[in-house]
C-alpha cells in the first residue's frame, strides 16, 4: 500500500505517524510541508477527501491562526498556502482517503 505523509519532522504526532505507516509496511512517500507547501488546491482537495473544512486542517496553536477565527474556508486556504505553518500535521493519504493523524492511530482507518 502506498500513503502520503504530509510531515513535519520535529513535531512528535508527526513522527509517530510515520512510524505507525512504516511499522504497517505502507511504502510511504514523505513531505515535508514546510520545505515543499502543498498548493491551495491540493489542500482543498486533501480535506475535501478527509471530508473535513480547511478551519478543522488549521494549526490553531500558531500564532497566525487566531486572525482567522471567523475566515471562510477560502480565506482559510489562502493563509495556509501563503503560510504553511498554519497547517495542522499531519495530513496522510492513501487509496482509502485522508486522515489527520491527531491521534496517529486515526490513520489505521485508511491503511
């Protein structure tokens, strides 16, 4: 099976997502979202997919996030493309679907 990561290697749910994929043998392809941002459509379309709104994608720890407290889901987007900090990781893909991995052990649900 093959699954997207969408990672950011200092961050511990990430981490542990990764190895939840790789300890299930899925041939995981990794990006890192913060050297290599998604586009804004590739982002509506992996929430689309994760049937989830972009506000349920934002990182709302971050700083940025809080000016977007009652942002549309385009304006939502626009932020996390200019700034993708603002993306709450990480976000897997499979042939199954997407799944946010808060927890990790949501992701079991596409593999």
């Amino acid at each position: 099976m093959k699954a997207t990561i969408y990672h950011n290697p200092r961050c511990s749910k990430s981490r542990e997502t990764l190895a939840l994929l790789e300890a299930a043998g899925a041939a995981v392809s990794v990006v890192e979202y913060l050297k290599a941002p998604p586009s804004r459509a590739e982002l509506a379309h992996l929430y689309a997919k994760a049937g989830m709104s972009p506000r349920d994608g934002l990182r709302m720890s971050e700083t940025g996030a809080k000016a977007l407290r009652d942002a549309s889901d385009d304006a939502i987007l626009d932020a996390m493309a200019a700034d993708p900090i603002l993306i709450e990781r990480p976000l897997v893909e499979t042939e199954k679907g997407v799944r946010l991995g808060r927890p990790p052990e949501k992701v079991r649900e596409i593999l």
